[in-house]
C-alpha cells in the first residue's frame, strides 16, 4: 500500500507539471539607424549606445530583461552588398542590456591592466560573413551566435550602417567584448588534499588557451601530480580547432580516483553555422593506470586503453538555404568511425559485460533534419550576460554497426527536440530519446527517455529577478545485455544523491528549482539563491513496478559568478533527503565550481547511441 500511495504522489506531481503553455513570438518594431560610421571614441560609443539600445536589436520586456529573435534587426538590409566590416572592442565597464550603466567593481584597473584584447585578426577568423558578398539577415544573425559561443568572448553584436551615397550597400561594425581570459579555479582544498586549475584562455589575444592543473594530495605517490592542456581556436579561419593534452590526474573509470595518466590530440570542425558545409573531428588517446594509492589489488583496477574516434559529416543544400526563402529545414548527413581496445583489461572485469571497460568497435551513420534559430535572451544560466536559446527542431536518426566485446549488432536510434520561446519569456524543451540493439532478431539493449524542461519567463520583484525551472523525465530499458543500467544519481534522477550501486530498468523524476538573482553585487560577483526540489520513482531491475521506491530531496542554495571572468559558476547547495539508507547521507552539503553558465547551442555533434544516463553534450536545459 505504501508504494501504490507513493506512485499515486508521483503521478499528481507529474501531471501538475504539464500543465500546457501556449507559444508566440514576440514582434519588435524597426527604428531609425545612424547614417555614417563613427570617427571618434566618444562618438562611437555614442553609436553603440544608439544602435544596441533600440528595441530593433535587443527589445526588452522589463528593464534589464533580454528577448528579441537574432535575425529581427537584420531583415530590413536583406540582398544589399557588404562594403567593409569593421571590428570594435567593448570595454570591461560597458554592458550590450544596459550601455549606458558603467560597470564599477574591485580590481577593474587591475583587470584592464592584465587583459590584452582580442587580436582583430582572431575575430576575423571566426567571421563566415565576408566583404563584397550579399547580405543575409539569417547568416549574419548566425555569425553573430557564433561569436557569443566563443570562450573567450563575454558577448557580441554586429550593426549595420547605411551608407548616405550607396543606397545598396552597408558597412557592417563587429563588436566584442572579451572575458579577463586569465583565470584561476580551486577545485580542492583540505588538510589531506589541494587541487587547482590556471590558465589562459586567450594568450595575448591569439585565441590560444594553455591550462595547468596541479594536485597534491598525501597518501598518493608521487605526491604531486599535473595536467596540461593547449588549445587553438578557428585556425586560419577554417574553424578548426586543434587540442593537445597530457594528465598524471585523470579521474580513473571506476571510482573517479585521480590515477589514470593519459594523454590526447583532438582535431575538429563544428558546425558552426547551418549555413556552412562541412563538419567533423579526430581523436587520437591513450589511458592507463598507475597505482598511485597503494592500493590492494582486489581495489585497484589495472587497465590501459587506445582511442581512435573519426567522424565527418556534410551539411546538404546549403545554397538553396541562402536563396530560397521557402525552404526551411536544414538536412545533414554524416558517419563515425571509432574503436576503444583495452590492452590492459582490470582482472574484475573479465569478460563480463561492462561497458566502460569492454573493447568497442562502431561504424555509425546519421541524418539529421533541424529547422532551428535562436532568440538573444538572459538569465537562464547566466547573471545578465546575453544567452543565446534555440527555437524550432532538431531530429537525429542513427543507424549502424556496433561491437561491445564479442557482441557484434547492428544499432537504431533518434533522439527528438522541439524548442519553444513564447511570447512572455518562457523557454521549453521537448525530448525524445529512443534506441535499440537488433541480434538475431530480438531487440536488446533497448531505451526510451522521454520529457521536457523549461524556465519560465522572469519576474521581477523588487530588486529581485526570478526564474522558475522545471525538468521531467521518464526512462524505460529493455532486454539489457551490455549496457549499464538506469542509475538514479543523474540529470534524469535525482543528481545529488549518493547512490552509486542503485540501478534499474524504470526511473520517473522531476526536478523543480525557483532561483532568485539578487541586485548586489560584491567585488564584481553576482549572486542568485535557489530552493528545489526533487522527486523520482525508481523500478529495479528484475523487480514488478509495484515494488518500485520513491525518493525525494530538498535543497537550496546560492550561485555566485563574475561575468568579466572566465570562471564557471560557483555554486554552494544543501540537501535534505527524508528517505534514509546506509548509502547516503541524509543531509549533504556540496561546493560546485564548475557549473556551466551557456547553453551548449551547437546544430549537431557526432553519430552516437543513445545515452540515458547522462547528459554530457548539454543538450538538455
């Protein structure tokens, strides 16, 4: 009885939570435009001012508060030619929602001093937009996103100038403003253990980031231990990046301790417009373990693995995109190569099934149709910064071979997005996850996750901004032979429990969070607190749904962040979890220092199965 009363709980809850909201777009009105470039500082901050306050760039619902459609301001100088682009810096003290605010904060002169802006050169290697072209509100407007996603860009705006003489023509002007790219992050510190990260995003404004990660820790042999990573962003302005790295302090890929050394070479190509053609990557790596611990053989899983991974893909009809109005859904199609082989395989594994340390073989092919823009917006995950949030669909099928030890399959799955902006602020995602091994011809390894997440529009109440964030969720697993089963100690569970070894077939969660970003600021830093909550109902594996348990949790908070500097959010949170177990405490406090503060925005990502335990890509809000 007490289970059919706790899944009756969950199922209220559940329904309560979709409740429908309707969708619109909001419509901004077009405004007057300066006539000429500027020729001095002040008058040129006079022009950002102009140009990025009125309502045909940013319109705002509230003061402060950010909602227009990237391409609005752009539609009117649809086909005229592009006569010269031009690139500004923004300083630190200026903001793109409020230009006429001046940021003042602790160590500001400090900041100007250590910062060296982005090289011009940098910028105009992630432009896709070029002189003496057509312009095309769409691909501007996509320029425009991209630049915002760069890492060491705080946030972007290109504006157009109508040229008196030249009615067919423009000038465009590109503004950035960077992040402090120096950065520094504590990710340790107690009497037995100190880890922490520095580095340079940006070095002297090249786009080149070098990161050092050290730790001390006793009882580990050596007692020191690094990691060191270089990357290079858009080289030549064939928006390929490459990345080097090399680490004695990688987490293992049994229990997360730090005693796997490796090392690896990436080289990619996102797409980073839907209106270009080609996209793809290459991974070379090699990971062992070290028994750094001393620990007892029955503990310390001996391995040592070699990663090749390879995928390109090609972005169909990208011409009739650019001139055919009518034609709105975007089509790409792209194949992955990978192989994981274990030269080392831990004698607790085996050959039993397990799919972190079993050799895997795929060849994958996938198709992807989307019909995706995006609206500028703020405070979803950042503090006020301009976040860019998609609109319309993106559908993935999968397809191919998959080989998991000496289990040879072939493989099917989709995974489904609908993103809705409405009228009032609201953002929501729909999601469809679906997959399925086929042997002999029985589905194994069969999956469906299905839910939604969204956050409402912002209140305003006093000198408070709210937000209002829900995710639901419901995962389903069939047949398993080798991969893991559902856990509950995820994104689709509950995140902050403790319960490693919980796994099932069945999970049900919802999560909902009220955050409160506050007015204040300290040094430079903002400041939000949260309360939430979470509910999930849980089936073991082998076991009837009426035996399944329900868990909760409760919480609150505060997340902290300075968005002149390149540091993730930091985020302090207590939870509470009334069901009690040996295998977690019932209350728990956490310090985060890695929070991520955008949404990842990319149009696709390499040919993959279906993952219901995790969200890694950040696909999910």
């Amino acid at each position: 009885m007490l289970v059919g009363k706790n899944i009756v709980r969950f199922c209220v809850i559940f329904c309560l939570a979709l409740l429908p909201c309707r969708s619109l777009y909001p419509q901004n009105s077009n405004a007057k435009r300066d006539d000429s470039l500027p020729k001095k500082p002040n008058a040129f901050l006079q022009f950002i001012r102009k140009a990025i306050t009125r309502k045909s760039v940013d319109s705002t619902i509230q003061p402060g508060i950010l909602i227009s459609k990237n391409d609005e301001p752009f539609l009117s100088y649809e086909g005229k030619g592009i006569r010269h682009i031009l690139i500004r810096e923004f300083g630190f003290e200026k903001t793109f929602v409020d230009t006429a605010k001046e940021i003042n904060y602790f160590g500001k002169d400090l900041v100007k001093h250590l910062h060296r802006n982005t090289k011009e050169w940098v910028i105009r290697n992630n432009l896709f937009i070029k002189e003496k072209t057509a312009f095309r509100a769409n691909v501007v407007a996509d320029n425009e996103r991209y630049l915002r996603s760069l890492e060491y860009i705080h946030d972007a705006r290109i504006l157009v100038n109508e040229i008196e003489d030249e009615p067919d023509s423009v000038d465009l002007v590109v503004i950035t403003k960077d992040f402090l790219s120096i950065y520094f992050q504590l990710k340790s510190a107690t009497s037995n253990r100190f880890k922490s990260k520095i580095g340079d995003a940006n070095i002297v404004g090249t786009a080149q980031k070098v990161q050092f990660t050290t730790l001390l820790e006793k009882g580990r042999d050596p007692l020191f231990g690094y990691e060191i990573l270089y990357r290079n962003n858009s080289i030549a302005n064939t928006f390929i990046n490459t990345t080097i790295g090399y680490s004695k302090i990688n987490n293992n890929l049994n229990d997360r301790i730090s005693d796997e050394h490796t090392w690896h070479a990436r080289i990619e190509r996102p797409l980073v417009s839907q209106y270009l053609h080609v996209a793809g990557g290459i991974l070379l790596a090699h990971g062992q373990t070290f028994n750094n611990y001393s620990r007892p053989d029955t503990l310390f899983y001996n391995y040592a693995y070699n990663t090749f991974d390879a995928w390109v893909g090609y972005n169909l009809g990208v011409r009739k995109f650019l001139f055919l109005k009518s034609v709105l859904n975007r089509e790409f199609l792209s194949i992955r190569y990978f192989q994981n082989r274990f030269s080392r395989v831990p004698y607790q594994v085996g050959e039993k099934f397990n799919f972190l340390f079993n050799d895997r073989e795929a060849i994958l092919g996938q198709f992807t149709f989307f019909r995706q823009n995006f609206y500028k917006t703020n405070y979803v995950f950042g503090f006020g910064i301009t976040e860019d949030v998609p609109y319309g669909y993106n559908i993935a099928l999968t397809g191919g071979w998959y080989k998991q030890l000496h289990l040879e399959r072939a493989y099917a799955g989709a995974d489904a997005n609908l993103y809705v902006v409405t009228g009032r602020g609201n953002v929501i995602q729909y999601f469809l996850r679906t997959g399925t091994f086929l042997n002999k011809g029985k589905i194994q390894d069969a999956v469906v996750l299905i839910g939604a997440s969204s956050f409402s529009r912002v209140f305003s109440y006093k000198n408070l901004k709210i937000r209002q964030y829900l995710r639901l969720s419901y995962s389903k697993q069939f047949n398993r032979i080798g991969l893991d089963p559902l856990g509950i100690n995820n994104v689709f569970g509950l995140p902050y429990i403790s319960l490693d070894s919980a796994s099932g077939n069945q999970r049900s969660s919802l999560h909902t969070e009220t955050i409160f970003f506050l007015r204040r600021k300290v040094l430079g830093f903002k400041f939000a607190t949260f309360a939430s909550a979470d509910f999930a109902l849980f089936t073991p594996e082998h076991e009837k749904t009426s035996n399944s348990g329900f868990y909760s949790g409760f919480g609150g908070g505060m997340r902290t962040r300075n968005e002149n500097l390149l540091f993730n959010t930091i985020e302090l949170r207590f939870m509470y979890f009334p069901r009690k177990s040996q295998q977690h405490n019932t209350f728990k406090l956490t310090l985060t220092t890695n929070l991520r503060f955008r949404y990842n925005n990319s149009y696709v990502k390499a040919p993959d199965i279906i993952q219901v335990n995790s969200d890694y890509n950040n696909n999910i809000y």
